[in-house]
C-alpha cells in the first residue's frame, strides 16, 4: 500500500524520536511507498532538534512546524493536508502506543472503509480515563457513532475520505469529526483492539481543563449542523463493528 503515518506532537522531545523510528520500521515492511509527517505543534522543547536530527536516518520524514501551539485539532488538519498517500494512519507523538500492532489494523481493510483503535488497558491516571469514557458516550450520542473509543490515537483513513471532508476543529473533538465525516459518507469503519503502555517521558496534557473546555466548545458548536444533517437521512451507522 502506499501510506502516510501522521504523527501530531507537542513537547515531545523524549519520545518522538522513538515513534518515528519504530514508524519507519514498520512503516517500510507494509508499504512500498511510505511518507511520515510530524507536525511540531509549536514545542518550546527540544523537539524541533530531535526532528531535525532524524532526517538522515529516515528520508521519509516530512516535518511539518506550527510557529506557536494551536492544538491538537490544528496539529492534525496540518498533518492531514500535507500526506499525499492512498491510505493515511493516525497516531500521536507520546510513544503510548505499538505501531508494531498496525499489521492487524490494516489486515481490518478487507473488511471496512476505515479502522478506529480502542485501548483495551488505558495506561493513565484515574481522570483521564474518566474523561475518555463520559467523552466517547457523549460524541456517540451527538454524532450518532458507535465506538467505543472516540479519541483512540490509533485510526487508518483512506486518502478519499480526508479530501472529500472539510474538517474544522481546532482543538479534541478533531477525532470525533473524523469519524463523524466517514459515517456521513456511509463507509464501514471497523474497531481493533490495540495495547497502551504508560507516558515514558514528558507531561500530558489532553485531559487539561483548558484542553476539555475547548473540546466543549466546539462540540456546541457542532450541535446545529448535525441535527440538521441527521434530519435529512443520517442515523446511527449500521456498518461499524468491532473486531477482538
């Protein structure tokens, strides 16, 4: 396949070496033509050096640098204009999860239009699992999706679907709204269990106050356009399953 590892990242400088290694590794052994983008998200660590060293070792790295942090969403919708291959796999800069799993994820393809990952073990605090969970009911519910982990940084597109959507958040709901865009466009998206180890360097940030609110946010704003268009013929999809 020809494939685009999108990998968003915000003072990461501990680990991001680390994921786009092991995405090359893999990366290389699944495609016959493979790009990585990295967005730098504007770290204020050493990030930007870490990046910039690997360039010799893996000539597939495209690096991509927001001059100051826009969030998550923004990081994402760069990373996404700028991959040019058929099938696009999503994952974060936090080394968190095994992109050696991706195999079993892309093998779903067969079967379905799109693969969302669902962590089987989440390897974080308390809050942050809370939130994960109230977070996916509460997007199920709006958007009319069935997954079982909506912010699940483990998620494989096909090219189509990113250029025929025009997404818009900034900020969490990003993850939501893509899988919102394959479910208005009738595709079947299938869910793979994948493993989550815990942070090995730097500090999280998605469950942050400021970071929640603004996933809030934009969320109300969503609420007109999506009763609008479940009004006039979308419902909950009947093509999303789950594979163990």
């Amino acid at each position: 396949m020809r494939l685009s590892v999108v990998v968003p990242c915000f003072n990461e400088e501990g680990n991001i070496g680390r994921v786009v290694t092991q995405a090359a590794e893999v990366g290389r052994q699944l495609a016959f033509e493979l790009e990585i983008v990295v967005v730098d998200d504007g770290s204020t660590d050493d990030t930007a050096r870490v990046l910039a060293a690997l360039r010799g070792a893996v000539p597939e790295l495209k690096i991509v640098t927001h001059p100051r942090n826009r969030g998550y969403g923004a990081a994402v919708r760069s990373g996404l204009d700028r991959a040019v291959m058929d099938y696009v796999f999503l994952t974060d800069g936090d080394g968190q999860f095994d992109l050696r799993e991706l195999p079993a994820a892309i093998r779903l393809l067969s079967e379905h239009d799109v693969v969302a990952g669902y962590r089987t073990r989440r390897r974080d605090g308390w809050w942050r699992q809370l939130w994960g969970r109230s977070w996916t009911a509460l997007v199920n519910r709006i958007f009319g999706l069935r997954i079982r982990d909506a912010n699940c940084a483990f998620k494989l597109f096909p090219q189509t679907l990113l250029r025929s959507s025009d997404l818009r958040s900034e900020g969490a709901l990003i993850s939501a709204e893509l899988l919102f865009e394959a479910h208005r466009s009738e595709l079947s998206v299938g869910q793979c269990a994948v493993s989550h180890y815990p942070r090995q360097a730097g500090r999280q940030s998605g469950a942050s106050l400021r970071v929640i609110a603004r996933a809030f946010m934009e969320l109300v704003a969503w609420l007109p356009p999506v009763k609008r268009l479940r009004r006039h013929g979308a419902s909950p999809s009947d093509q999303q399953s789950v594979a163990q």
